[in-house]
C-alpha cells in the first residue's frame, strides 16, 4: 500500500468540536466506532481521491481510538459493540438495537456521515 500522506485518525484527535461530541455522548461515540469499522475512507480532495489514497483501521484500532478521543476506558469498552438479530441476549439489548443506540460494525450513521464530510472525509 502507498504512502498516504492523510491520517483520519489524527484529523478525528485534533477536532474540538468531534472530541466533545465523542466525549459528551456514548451514543455518537459507537456510532463513530461502527462507522471506521469495515470501511475505507478517502480525504476529500481530487488528488487523493484519484490516487486512492484510503486510510482504514481494523475493529480494534477504531475501538481504541475512540477510548482514546474520549479519554477513559480502552478498545474493549467499544469492540463488537454492534448488536445484530442473533446476539439479542435480552430484551434491553433488542430495545438498544431497534432505538438505534448501537449500530453494526460498518453500518454509518447520518451524523457520523455529514460529521466526517465536515471534516474532509468520504467514505468508499
């Protein structure tokens, strides 16, 4: 893989206003950790773009990541936090689910969406 000379990971660290959303709201906070998982994402720039210059992180690094946006706790408070059909354990899990609290691994909210095109960034 190229060099890639933009880092979502260090743009995500450095906004104010994405660390007090991450910091302020558990819910948003998964929301994010589901979004960088199983997904590439592109800085929105024609030269990047045309390179493809992705950046992506596995499951644990983007549960790490937001542990560390957020300032406490580590990967485990945020890794396989996505609920489907068949991990309903109880009925507060598929209340979770369906209130849309937690999101699959890969699945992108429309906040997270518009927050990352805000930043700069495109998910592939």
């Amino acid at each position: 893989m190229a060099y890639i000379p933009y880092n979502l990971e260090k743009d995500l660290k450095t906004s104010s206003w994405i660390v007090n959303k991450v910091k302020e709201n558990d819910t948003y906070a998964q929301h994010l950790y589901a979004a960088l998982c199983n997904n590439e994402f592109v800085k929105n720039e024609i030269l990047s773009i045309l390179k493809e210059e992705f950046w992506s992180c596995s499951w644990r690094y983007a549960g790490e990541l937001i542990a560390e946006i957020k300032g406490s706790g580590d990967y485990l408070d945020y890794y396989c936090t996505g609920l489907t059909n068949a991990s309903y354990d109880t009925v507060e899990d598929a209340k979770i689910f369906h209130n849309k609290l937690h999101m699959s691994e890969g699945e992108i909210s429309d906040e997270v969406r518009t927050d990352l095109l805000k930043l700069g960034w495109m998910i592939i």
